[in-house]
C-alpha cells in the first residue's frame, strides 16, 4: 500500500494550489482518504476526509470553505484543491487513509505573506 502526496511549493497569500495523492495497493472504493498537515514545530492534523461508501466530506474548520477533497477512483487520486492560501497554512501535507496507516512522504507547501 502506497500513497503518495505531490504538487506543493511556494506560494503567495491569496493564492491556489492543487495537491495530488497516488494511490497504489488499495481500492479508493474501500478506504476514506484523508489529507493531513504538519506545519514546523506542530503536531500532525487532520486537514479534510472523503468517505469511500458515498464521498461524503469533512474538513475542518480552519480550512473550511477554502479547501475541497475530491477523488477520480478510475485514475487512483485523490486531490486538495487549496484556494484562499494563508501563511498558517505552510505545512508539509501527506494524504493517507482514514484511520492513517503507515506515512509516506508529504509535499511541502509554503504560503508567503
């Protein structure tokens, strides 16, 4: 089992990203997938979820209508479309299922005041 995040780096506040997760070894239609963040000096947290049974969503709340989880099964990705970047928001992100197995390397993303 393998997830893998990519499509971080720098930039401004006010800007947009989208972060990519590959999946290999498992079926999107029998985890949640989850996106999660640890920002420099900060404990890891949960960013936003997918359901697998019906896609239904949860983000939390310092992200909410700011970051959005979609899924394509057939492709094996899961995306974090991130709009409305703050600098709070520099972190490295990692997805994984939800409850996390083991972590694979995240993606760094960096918000510039």
């Amino acid at each position: 089992v393998q997830l893998q995040a990519y499509g971080g780096g720098l930039v401004q506040a006010g800007g947009s990203l989208r972060l990519s997760c590959a999946v290999s070894g498992l079926s999107l239609d029998d985890y949640a997938i989850g996106w999660f963040r640890q920002a420099p000096g900060k404990k890891r947290e949960g960013v936003s979820c997918m359901r697998e049974s019906d896609s239904t969503t949860y983000y939390a709340d310092f992200v909410k209508g700011r970051f959005t989880i979609s899924r394509d099964n057939s492709r094996k990705k899961v995306y974090l479309q991130m709009n409305s970047l703050e600098p709070e928001d520099t972190a490295v992100y990692y997805c994984n299922t939800n409850p996390p197995g083991q972590w694979g390397q995240g993606t760094l993303v960096t918000v510039s005041s």
